[in-house]
C-alpha cells in the first residue's frame, strides 16, 4: 500500500483491480480492504482445513499469514490438503504452502514455522498476529491452542472434521473457550483421527472456508460470527444444524475461579503425544 500526503495508506491501483470485487462491497469498501491488509492471521497446520483456510485468507488480502506444521507433504495428503500438489511429495509442508499462497497473492507476507507448536513456544509464535485460525486434529493441540488463546486474549477460529462431518465454531476470550465445551479430553484412542477413520475429501474444504470467513469477519468487525454458537454439518444429509454454546463458569480456564494460568503439559494431559500430521 502507499501513502497520502496525510500520510494516511491507500490501496494502490493493482491493489484496488485485484480487490475490486470486494471493495465494492458496502460492509468491506476500501477501508475494510486495508483493514484486512493491515491484518494478521495465524493458521495452525497446513493440512485439510488449513488448506483452504489459508488460500482463501491470502486471496482476499490478509496481509500477514503465520503456517505452523512440522509434517512433510505424502500422496495421501493430496486429496484434500490443496495447498499441495504431486510435485511438493516430501517437502516441508510449510515450503509448498508458502510457495502456493505466495503465487496466490504476492501481496501477503507468509511466514512458515516448521515445528511443533508447545507449550514452550506457543505464546512466542501466537502473540504477534490478531487471529488464530485452529486445523489440528490431534487434542493435545486442540487444548494448547485453546489456552494459549485465552491467556494472550486471541480470538479463536476452530473447525473439527470426521468422516462425512465436520463442525465450526469461534473462542473470543470472555465468551467461553474450548475447554467449557469439552471439559476433559477423551481416552487415548477413543476418537481415531482422520488418518485412521478417513475423512470425505471435499469436507475440510467446507469447514476451513467457513473457518476462513468467521476469520475475515471478525477482521472486518461485520456480520454475526460464531462466537458461542457450534456450527454443525453433515455432509451425507446435507445439512446445517447449530447448537448455542455458553461459558462455563466452572471451567478451569475461563470460568469464575480459573486454576489454569499458564500452559501445561498438554500430551500428559491428553494421554498422548500431538500427532505429526494435521487434518
């Protein structure tokens, strides 16, 4: 973007011919096109819902885009994950994913953290972007991102697929967090993953662009997200149910006593290790 003479930024003429499908837009318009350029979204995994979370974020202008996986790209991947294709089997799924949003939109600064995301590095990778956008399918992610949200006070954008179904919802600190829907994880091995169950592999393409949406809405301060409503979709019945969530005051994260305030040990508490690959 360039600047006035007020020193104000304006969009630049290729910026307003790549957007101009949105900016003309009343509830986006110029100012909610740099507010979206001006903004910075972090995508945990590079995987099913990560995919086209973060082509979909890059298209329409998020100007920073985090990618954190540590998995590399297989054969398996390709029917859903899309930022990946035959050509990037065996390479660091941050590096195809970066190339892939990069040709996308130039515009975007994409910055890629080949590693697994921890209770030690969690705050250092999550504080500097406004949101984060969760594809994990393992739950000793899913409750580590949860908490490291809460504490920096993020917003979270959290998408879950199974099978032929797949959910979404949004965390805004002082709304209720993932742990007052689900308290307690399951038993090792009582929910297999996608890797084990298999997953439709159009199905993490409807999840992550509703991830994606909520992600642009809240950046734009428009609509009505999904703040404690759990968005529900079954894709055999093609159907959209939605179950309203609320705070629990009880819950140990969020609630009127909190006992967490500062990450755990989250394998320990989940049972087990955070798998390698990611939706």
């Amino acid at each position: 973007m360039a600047t006035n003479g007020n020193g104000a930024r304006t969009l630049t003429l290729d910026q307003i011919r790549r957007y101009q499908r949105q900016i003309i837009m009343p509830e986006v318009g110029s100012i909610g096109q740099r507010k979206l350029l001006d903004a910075s979204v972090l995508c945990i995994g590079a995987g099913g819902l990560g995919s086209p979370s973060a082509l979909y974020l890059a298209a329409a202008g998020v100007g920073k885009l985090g990618i954190v996986d540590f998995d590399v790209v297989d054969v398996s991947n390709l029917h859903r994950q899309i930022l990946h294709g035959n050509k990037d089997v065996g390479r660091p799924k941050v590096e195809s994913a970066a190339d892939t949003l990069r040709d996308i939109n130039p515009d975007v600064e994409i910055i890629g953290y080949n590693e697994p995301i921890n209770s030690e590095n969690a705050f250092d990778i999550m504080r500097d972007y406004d949101v984060v956008l969760n594809g994990s399918d393992n739950f000793p992610t899913r409750y580590l991102v949860n908490d490291a949200c809460f504490l920096l006070g993020k917003p979270l954008v959290d998408g879950m697929i199974f099978r032929f179904e797949g959910q979404a919802t949004v965390y805004q600190p002082g709304s209720g967090c993932y742990r007052c829907l689900f308290p307690s994880p399951p038993p090792p091995g009582a929910v297999p993953s996608c890797a084990e169950a298999g997953v439709l592999g159009v199905l993490p393409g409807i999840i992550g662009s509703i991830e994606a949406v909520e992600a642009i809405k809240l950046i734009l301060g428009e609509g009505t997200s999904l703040v404690n409503r759990l968005l529900l979709f079954d894709s055999l019945a093609m159907e959209f149910r939605q179950v309203k969530i609320r705070r629990d005051p009880t819950c140990p994260l969020c609630g009127d006593e909190p006992s967490i305030s500062e990450l755990i040990d989250y394998e320990a508490f989940c049972g087990g290790p955070a798998a390698s690959a990611l939706s």
